[in-house]
C-alpha cells in the first residue's frame, strides 16, 4: 500500500494537472470573450496552479532527516508552504476577481453570442475537471479516516487540506461564474456576471484567511489535539511510582510528530538509581502507546524534595518571638 505521502503527492498533482489545463482554457475563453467572470475563474486556477507547487515544495521539504541546526526536523515546513498557498489565493486569485468585477461594473461588458456559448462551455468543462480532481481529494480523505486515523487525522495533513479546500472553492467558484454568466446572456446585464466576479473574490479571501489562520497555528506553536494529552495523562496517572502529574505539554512539530513534556512528582522514598528506572521506563511507554510523540520530555521531581521545598526554612520564612 503506498504511503500517506504518496498518496498525498499523486492528489496535489492530479489537481496541479487539472488547474493548469483549466487556467489555459478559461484565460484563452476569458481574452476572448471579454467575461469578467471567466477571467476571474482564470486568475483563480492560476492561482491554485502556483499553490500546488508550494504544496508539493512541502512534501518534500518536510521530510527531511533532523541536523545539528534543526534537531527537531522539518516538519513545519508543511505549515510554512501552506501558509504560502494561503497567500496565493489571496493576491492572485481574490483581488484578481475584485479587480475584474469593479472594472466589469465602471465600464460594462459585450459579449456575442457565440462570446457566450464558448464561455458556458469552458466553464462546463472546468466544473467536470475540478470536481474529478475534489473527488479523489475527498477519496483519500475517507480513506485515511476509514483507516483509523479518524477526522482530525485524516485532515491533519495541510497540503490534503488545502488542496480540497481550493477544489471545494473552484466548484463552487465556476458555479458561480456559470449562473453570473447565463444570467448576463439572459438579460443583457452585465451586473450579474460582475457581482459573481465579485463573490468568486469574496469567497477566495475568506478561504484564503482559514487557511491561513490554520498554517499560523501551526507555526506559532500549537498544541496537540487534546486526546493526545488524556492519554498521555491517563498513563502516567496509571503508573504506581507516580504521585502526582503537574503538567503535560505538547506541541506539534509536523503532521505525524508531537514534542512531549511533562512534569511529574515520584512518590517519596525512591534511590538515583530507581528514579532513573522508572524514568526510562515511563519514556517508553509512552513512545509505544503515543506513537506520534517525536520527541519525549520528562521533568521528575521527588514528592520528599518537593515538601521539603515548601517548608519555612527553605523558603526563609521565621516563626514568631
């Protein structure tokens, strides 16, 4: 069975191979005809094409082994490419389509009818060719689902996200510039093919801002889904050296890898030499039943030490005359 990797590549390539042919067709169409709302669709696959470059720029990248200067890997660079995808929707393709749409609304549109005709049916042909490629996006996703992962699991991977994100965006966005457009041949009002340029932009910000906001997330340092952290704390909680469980803390360091600190307190009366038993014991545990913690940090402190910190004379308090 290929890799969730693999798999990852093919789908943002079948996308990749979908949007260029598309963004042609409807540029070639838009140039013609004079449609606003085609060349807004034109400005949107081009934009989704560039994105598919960074998509695949991360998978890449990301999988590069840890070195002196990255002890941690490379893991973020998926956050970092989307957040550059994130970006690229927004310049490229939604002000694009704000741009189209004023101008369409300042100065007007004529188109023949044949301008029409061969406008509907670029637009026919993009919806069949986005739609196949949302399809095997989605595919992949119930897969991985299906396979365990669960919800959060099967989206965990950005490029996967941000590559049904921006299929879901095309659909609906050539849908909207097929009724913009049939309306304007309808009416001879250019405003309805003007205000689907409109909402294609509309629609591409706020894609482009989610994706965005997610990819930040990420880079900033974001915790791990809290199942994660019940059950690393259920199983320290279980282990019968273990007094108490002062903290757990988790980050994400890539699709598949979490950084793992806790601080803990061992029940009194333990040697060096049993604490370091029960530490190294606990660390494996740990990796074996939360495979996707990389990197695991423990803080042990003795529950003896730990009062004898908080008594007056090692904190300098004096009692009274």
């Amino acid at each position: 069975m290929a890799s969730p990797d693999r798999r990852t590549r093919l789908t943002v390539l079948v996308a990749l191979g979908a949007n260029l042919l598309i963004a042609v067709a409807k540029a070639a169409g838009g140039l013609v005809t004079g449609s606003p709302a085609l060349l807004s669709e034109a400005a949107h696959s081009v934009a989704d094409s560039f994105n598919e470059v960074f998509l695949l720029a991360a998978l890449r990248r990301s999988r590069r082994p840890a070195d002196h200067r990255h002890p941690f890997g490379y893991g973020k660079e998926r956050f970092f490419w989307s957040l550059l995808a994130a970006v690229g929707i927004f310049v490229m393709g939604g002000c694009f389509s704000f741009y189209q749409g004023i101008e369409a609304l300042r100065g007007g549109t004529e188109e023949s009818f044949d301008g029409y005709v061969a406008g509907l049916a670029v637009l026919g042909i993009a919806l069949l060719a986005e739609g196949a490629s949302l399809l095997r996006a989605l595919h992949q996703a119930r897969g991985e689902s299906a396979g365990g992962k669960g919800r959060t699991g099967a989206l965990r991977d950005p490029a996967l996200r941000t590559v049904i994100a921006e299929d879901g965006t095309a659909v609906l966005g050539v849908t909207l510039a097929l009724a913009g457009m049939a309306l304007h041949m309808a009416t001879g009002q250019v405003v309805w093919e003007a205000s689907a340029s409109l909402a294609i932009g509309a629609l591409l910000v706020c894609v482009a801002y989610w994706l965005g906001a997610d990819a930040r997330a990420q880079l900033v340092g974001e915790a791990a889904d809290p199942e994660l952290r019940r059950r690393v704390h259920a199983l320290l909680t279980a282990q019968p050296e273990i007094d108490s469980v002062e903290a757990v803390f988790t980050m994400k360091m890539g699709i598949d890898s979490t950084l793992v600190a806790v601080r803990i307190d061992l029940v009194p009366g333990l040697d060096s030499e049993r604490v370091e038993e029960v530490a190294v014991r606990i660390k494996r545990a740990l990796a074996r039943s939360v495979p996707e913690s990389g990197e695991i940090f423990l803080d042990v402190t003795d529950a003896d030490a730990k009062e004898a910190a908080k008594s007056p004379a090692a904190t300098g308090e004096r009692g009274g005359a």
